[in-house]
C-alpha cells in the first residue's frame, strides 16, 4: 500500500491544491494532506481553520486524510509510515527550490519526492497572491472553493 504526503502551508487551500490532492488521490492509495505548523509566521488562517477548510475541501475523496505537522518534513514521514512526498510544480520558477528540497530530503531518508505539473489554468496560483487580491476586493470566486471565499471574505470585513 503506498501513502504519499502532500505537505504546504495551505493558509488557504486553493483550487490549484485541490487539483494536486485530487490527482494524488487517484494515483496512490493513501494521501495525508498534512500543514506546517511555523511558529514564527503567522498566518492569516489558523492552523485549526486551514484543516477544517482542508477537511470540506476533500470530504468526497475517501482515501484522504489531513494532519498538522512541525519540524522535519521527512520526520512526519517516517513516523507516519508515508513513502513519497507529493508536490505541485506550477512553472519552472517552482523547480530550483522544489528540486533542492527534494534533493535534502532525499539526502536526511528513502522517503523519496514526486512531481505532478498543475493544471495550466491554475499555474499562476498561489495562496499568498489569492489573499492580496481577496484583501483588496479583487475577485477570486474561481480560485478557491466556496466556502473558502466565504471565510476570506470575513477575514477581510
Ligand atoms: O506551502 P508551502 O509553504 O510552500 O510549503 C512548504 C513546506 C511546508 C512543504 C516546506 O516548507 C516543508 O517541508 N517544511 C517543513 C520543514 C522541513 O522539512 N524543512 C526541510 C526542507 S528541505
């Protein structure tokens, strides 16, 4: 059986997330969706609001799980029996770091790292981006799911 990991800050998810976990879960048997706790970076959702927005966000797909981790990445991994680290590349922006972290993480265990291309409607997504756009009143209705545009749009009152 294999469990993969699609690990991020998901301060919020976003369609463009949605579109990875989604593949991911068709692809592998189990998916953790897991959030990195950074203490020194607050954030704009709790850690507890972005897993219940995770958790509605993929209610309709049986074989995942979400969780909240800190420290090391591959020390989740380990210690949760999870064999592969799931990532999005958006551009080729995203490769110089996502290859170094893959490589490091390659380097601390086995848990090895697996690239799928995002969706090219979605390639330019980030949740920093859909945040500023939302906080000025911009328009992000086909980036988010609904219930996640509610949440930013109270976040923002
Ligand atoms: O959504 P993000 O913020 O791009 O996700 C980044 C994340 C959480 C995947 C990355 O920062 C991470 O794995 N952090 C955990 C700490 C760690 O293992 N660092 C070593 C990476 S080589």
């Amino acid at each position: 059986m294999t469990k993969v990991v699609c690990p991020g800050s998901f301060d919020p998810v976003t369609n463009g997330h949605l579109d990875i976990i989604e593949r991911a879960s068709r692809l592998f048997d189990e998916v953790v969706v897991a959030v990195l706790v950074n203490e020194s970076k607050k954030g704009l959702f709790t850690i507890d609001e972005r897993l219940e927005l995770l958790d509605r966000a993929t209610s309709d797909l049986p074989n995942v799980s979400t969780a909240s981790f800190n420290g090391l990445l591959v020390d989740f991994c380990t210690d949760n029996g999870i064999s592969a680290i799931v990532k999005g590349l958006r551009a080729v922006t995203d490769f110089d770091y996502e290859l170094q972290m893959a490589q490091m993480n390659g380097s601390l265990t086995e848990v090895d790292t697996l690239f799928i291309p995002t969706t090219p409607e979605y390639s330019f997504l980030a949740s920093s981006l859909v945040k500023e756009v939302a906080k000025h009143g911009g328009d992000v209705s086909r980036l988010v799911p609904d219930f996640v545009l509610t949440d930013l749009k109270a976040k923002y009152a």
